[in-house]
C-alpha cells in the first residue's frame, strides 16, 4: 500500500479509502436501483452543418436523477456502470428510447433527413447480441439504419478483440453511421482507420476549448481536420462555445458543430423545438456575442 502524497500516514489514508469505497458502493447499488426504478432519461443535444447552416442531427445524451442525490453527472455514473457492467441493460434501453425518439420525431416531421441521431456506445457493450439489439431497436420503431449515428472511443477500436471488425462491419451492413467520439484524446496511432473505417470524426472538446488561445491546439486541430479531409471523413467539433471558435473551425474546413453556442443537452421537448426552428449562425455569419 503506498502512502498517500503529501505525508499523510496511513491512518488518513486508509480513512480515505474506506469513505471513497463506502460512497462508491453506495453508489452503485443506487446505480442498480436506479436502472430498475427508470431514473434515466435522455437530453438531446442538436448538432450543426457548418457549411449548410441546417440542423444536421443530434446527441443522445443519458441523465441520471437520483431522488435523494439529485442529478449525477455521466461522468460519475458512466464509468461505475461500466465497471459494473450495468452499462449493458441501460446502453440497451437508451439505444431503445432513442430509436423510439428518432421515430416521432420524423414522424411529425421535425428532423427531416438527412438528420442523423448519435447514441453514445461503451466499449463493454459491444459483444455478442450487440448488433441484433441494434437491429430490433431500428425495426421495432420502423427507424432506417442511416438516420442512427453510434459514437465509439478510440479505446474501442483499440482494444485487441479480433470480432470487434466483424461487429462494425455488421453495423455499417444495417446503414449504422459509426463516429470517433472524443477523437485526439486516445491514441495517436491512426492505422485503425484504415482498418475500421468511420464515418465522422468528433474532435474532443479539449482541443476546441484552447483553439483560439494555444498555437499548440490550433495546429493540431488543423493536421487533424486535413488528415480526415485527406481520408475523407468529415469532422464535427464538440464543445464550441465561442464565435471566434467557431469561425476558426469554419475556416479550417471543419463540416459539422455542437455546443454551447448553438444549443445546450436539453429535454426532448426543447430540444424538439429548437431543432423545429431555423438555428442562429445559419446564414453563416458569425453574429456578436450573446
Ligand atoms: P461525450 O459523448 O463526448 O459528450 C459530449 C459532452 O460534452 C456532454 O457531456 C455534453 O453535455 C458536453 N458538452 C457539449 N457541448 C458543450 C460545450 O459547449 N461546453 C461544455 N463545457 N460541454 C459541452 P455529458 O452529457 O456530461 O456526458 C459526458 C460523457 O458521458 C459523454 O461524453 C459520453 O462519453 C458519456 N455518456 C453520456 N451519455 C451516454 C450514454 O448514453 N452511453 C454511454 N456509454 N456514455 C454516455
Ligand atoms: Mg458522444
Ligand atoms: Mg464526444
Ligand atoms: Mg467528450
């Protein structure tokens, strides 16, 4: 057992880890109670065509309530339900109540193609059955594959399962966009995607949010849009907050964004109307500060 930084005994430390072990139990049994009790519930988070100034789709995001905690941020439960493995059955119903959205929102023509829906994927749930819970989520709610977007993390294409290229293969096959969410912040070996071919590349929000304060991002933000320019896979930049981000990203080619600036995660409702109405920055002009 290594001693805390900082000179701390044991005493504290040890005090330390039995707090962050009980706080972390407890959450996951209210995780576990939470998925039985539907707790969970998806915002929505429009995405813009930077070229066209249209709603080009959107981003299912997973929201958590807990009656007593109140709301616990994805970066929380996400990853404890990952390691649980709970993020199996509730990946599921997400995919499931997506598809269900997608549906009445096309049904009463709120998302007129080619508008695309992103459902965020964990690695854990890409094993056998995935591709048929994806198949019946798109049949069930009469939804094509080519309107359903599934962002994936470099981890996963990374990691060393030899089915994982028959598994996207098989996705692509039902019409399924596949995007590289979080694109930069993994690994910098690029051969995967010759090998696993995607079909958007989101740039982390990390290397927007420096963008137009550090050369050092601006210049990585420019080799990764021409890399993908050059393979021709277009780019969405997440976490644009600024008009000065945006119109950098405009200028270095960058096809598609979301963000604070044009629209926050928010209830399907919201969300709906918004995507209803014509977005600000569609006449390409970057307006003044709000
Ligand atoms: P992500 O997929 O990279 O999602 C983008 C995150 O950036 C979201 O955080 C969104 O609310 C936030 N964001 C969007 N625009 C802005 C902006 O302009 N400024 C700032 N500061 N933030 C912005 P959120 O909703 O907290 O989700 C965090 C992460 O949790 C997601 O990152 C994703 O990895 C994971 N996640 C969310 N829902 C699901 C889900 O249904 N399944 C799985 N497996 N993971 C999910
Ligand atoms: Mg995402
Ligand atoms: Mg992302
Ligand atoms: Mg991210």
């Amino acid at each position: 057992q290594a001693k805390a930084p900082g000179g701390h005994g044991h005493a504290v430390y040890d005090e330390q880890m039995r707090h962050a072990a009980h706080s972390r139990l407890r959450l996951d049994s209210a995780l576990r109670d939470g998925v039985a009790r539907r707790q969970f519930h998806l915002h929505y988070q429009p995405v813009l065509d930077l070229r066209t100034g249209t709603w080009h789709g959107a981003e299912a995001l997973l929201r958590w309530r807990h009656p007593q905690l109140g709301p616990v941020p994805p970066g929380t439960f996400i990853p404890l339900a990952e390691e649980t493995r709970l993020i199996v059955p509730l990946g599921a119903r997400v995919l499931d109540e997506a598809a269900r959205q997608l549906a009445e929102w096309q049904a009463e023509g709120t998302v007129p193609p080619p508008f695309v829906l992103a459902v965020n994927v964990s690695s854990r749930q890409l094993r056998a059955g995935f591709v048929d819970s994806v198949a019946a989520a798109l049949d069930q709610h009469g939804v094509p594959g080519s309107s359903l977007a599934l962002e994936l993390t470099e981890s996963v294409l990374l990691a060393d399962s030899p089915g994982i290229g028959h598994t996207l293969a098989d996705l692509r096959a039902l019409g399924v966009q596949l995007h590289l969410d979080d694109f930069g912040t993994g690994y910098s070996s690029l051969s995967y995607l010759e090998r696993l071919p995607m079909d958007v590349l989101k740039i982390d929000r990390s290397f927007v949010a420096d963008l137009t304060t550090s050369t050092e991002k601006r210049a990585l933000v420019t080799a990764i849009t021409a890399m993908a320019d050059a393979l021709g896979i277009p780019v969405t930049a997440e976490g644009v907050e600024t008009p000065e981000q945006l119109a950098l990203l405009r200028e270095l080619g960058c096809r598609y964004g979301q963000g604070y600036l044009f629209a926050r995660p928010d209830d399907p409702r919201t969300t709906g109307g918004l995507l209803r109405a014509t977005p600000a920055y569609a006449d390409g002009a970057v307006p003044e500060a709000r």
